[in-house]
C-alpha cells in the first residue's frame, strides 16, 4: 500500500496511527508531500489533491480519512479498533473529532486566504470551540484498556488543536483530566512517531 500524507495534517495524522496500532505500518510505503503545493505525484491519484490518500494493493486509491480508516478495519480486523459491542458509540466518536478538526481547518483556511473579521469567520472560530469541548466531554479518561478508533481520533483533534490553536484554544484548565489522558496516549508509538514537527 502507499499512503500520500503530511507531517501537519491531523486527518493523514489518524490514518498513520491506525496504521501503526494495527501493526501494519511496514506494509506501507509513505509519500510525505505538501497538498498546498499541488504536487504532480499526489493529482495524479487523487485530483482533488488532498492528504490522506492511500492507494491499495489492488490499486484502488481511497480518499478521505474516514473512509481509509473504517477500510483498515475490514480490511484488517486484528487487532480490532471498532469492538463488535460498541460499533456506533466509536463512530459516532470519530464523527465528533472529525468535524472538530473540519472546524479547525476552516478556521486556518479562512486566515490564511480569507478575511478573519467576516461573519463567516468568527461562526468557524465559535464552532471550534463548541467542537473541541464535545470532543473533550466524551473522552472516557479513566479507561485504562487499549484505545479504540473513537479514541485515537478524540486524541489527534486534541493534540491538533493544541497544536495549532495553543493560544486561544486553552480546553485543558476545564478538563484536566482528558489532558493527563492525551499525554498518557502520546507515549505510544502510534503518537510519537507521528507527532507534527514543532514551530
């Protein structure tokens, strides 16, 4: 398999800690690139031009960090990610830091190329905050078993939010103990290796 990634982007970020967790990050070949840049080895697989892009043995490429994560799952199913008893609770997880980090890359999208006192804007900057508290209030920092997809994913818009949004985003002071979580999770390999550079 090769997957078309980023050291920044959270959604190729989710794919490559997948990945590793599933023990299968020796059976890929990474393609670090930059999107924005518009890469002729990254259009010619996927036109829209987005990371992550993973193309299959069989040479189907998939799209869309989701949908790549959901295939490793079937494709893979040891060790499992999705526990059998608790399929909509991890989806419906994943969704929620999904759409926290959509929020979060609207909001660069808007700064870097739009004009950040619109309307618009401040409704993407609400909506992040909103985001990230959701993410946060669901995240069972107790448990003390393997990290499922949900999981995985709660803890990648965390560290991205952190990492981008350091200095207006502070959700750590009202759940401190989703923060002790997150670094207990960046530990891992999974985490470690995959952590975005530093500014």
């Amino acid at each position: 398999m090769e997957l078309y990634t980023s050291p920044t982007s959270p959604y190729a970020r989710l794919v490559r800690i997948t990945l590793a967790e599933k023990q299968l990050d020796e059976r890929v070949s990474y393609r670090f690139v930059d999107p924005w840049a518009s890469p002729p080895e990254l259009l010619a697989v996927n036109p829209a031009c987005r990371v992550p892009t993973l193309v299959t043995t069989g040479g189907h490429v998939l799209t869309e960090a989701s949908l790549i994560v959901l295939f490793l799952e079937r494709r893979f199913p040891e060790p499992r990610l999705i526990p059998r008893d608790a399929v909509e609770p991890v989806h419906a997880r994943l969704g929620e830091a999904l759409g926290c980090l959509d929020c979060g890359a609207g909001v660069i999208a808007e700064r870097r190329y739009g004009d950040p006192g619109t309307p618009l804007a401040r409704r993407r900057a609400e909506a992040l905050h909103r985001a990230v508290e959701g993410v946060a209030g669901r995240v069972a920092s107790e448990r003390t078993s393997d990290p499922d997809l949900g999981d995985l994913a709660g803890a990648v818009a965390l560290d991205w939010v952190t990492f981008r949004f350091a200095d207006e985003v502070h959700w750590q002071s009202r759940f401190p103990a989703v923060a002790a979580w997150l670094e207990r999770l960046r530990e891992r390999r999974s985490f470690s290796e995959t952590a975005p550079p530093t500014r």
